[in-house]
C-alpha cells in the first residue's frame, strides 16, 4: 500500500488492495472501490517493509567486490560505482575473514539504483574495469507485491 499509493495502512488495512492484486482479471473492466483503514503500524517496522521492497524491486542491491589490499583500492571502486550509476548506501570493509588471497580483500557494497538493469550494467562495469564483482542479493522476485 505504501509502494504503490503513498498510504500508510496497517496489514489488515490493505486486504483490499492485495486483493485486487492477486486477482486483476477478476476486476478488469469495472469500477472498484477500496476501503483502507488503519495506519497503527510501527515506524520500525514501516520502514522495514519499505527497504525490503526497495531489495524486492532490484533497487537496493548488494554486491561484492574483490581488490587488493592496499590504499586506494577502496577510494578506485567507489569512484567506478559513482561513474557507472550507483549510490553507495553502506560498506563492509574486511579482510580478515574472507576465503581471499593474502593482499587481497573483499568489499561488500549496498549500492542504491534507479533502475534492476543499473545493478547488472554496475557489476559488469566493475568486473570489466578490473575489480571482479558479484551479486549478493537484492534479486528482483518476479511475481511478488
């Protein structure tokens, strides 16, 4: 409900809507009307919901990014991430505890994107630029509201 109309409404204030949803053909063609109620939803929870659904979408992804160990690594990755489209939302920086060469490091990035092709066209844009890169999550599940 938030997605989609911009309404604050608990759960069970959105059934309406879900299900016209998850049965378009049923609706098609005629006038409908949606009573939504309810907005006592917890703010922590609101906002989960709405980042999950930016992850659902393929616009808040993230990726992992093998480069070496050593200044400026991390400064070339974010640079090629910016020029390529994304905005980097958080980084985990570690060196320790990956299953990667000694000198080298792995980065894992939440990038936000305007769009799920963005995410693809900034993985193959790392990867060409040298610094291999991977999906970790933020798949786009078809099918899902």
């Amino acid at each position: 409900m938030a997605e989609i109309e911009k309404v604050v409404s608990e759960g069970a204030g959105a059934v309406s809507l879900a299900a016209v949803l998850g049965d378009p053909a049923r609706f098609a063609g005629k006038r409908v009307g949606l009573v939504i109620s309810g907005a006592n939803i917890d703010s922590r929870m609101l906002a989960s919901v709405l980042i999950r659904g930016l992850v659902r979408s393929g616009l808040l992804v993230r990726i992992r990014v093998e480069v070496s160990d050593q200044p400026g690594s991390l400064a070339r990755v974010t640079e090629q991430v910016a020029r390529l489209g994304g905005n980097i939302v958080e980084v985990d920086h570690e060196r320790w505890f990956f299953d990667v060469p000694v000198r080298m490091t792995e980065l894992d990035l939440l990038i936000e994107v305007r769009s799920p092709d963005d995410a693809e066209r900034i993985i193959a844009g790392l990867t060409e630029r040298g610094f291999p890169a991977r999906r970790l999550s933020g798949s786009v599940l078809e099918g899902t509201v």
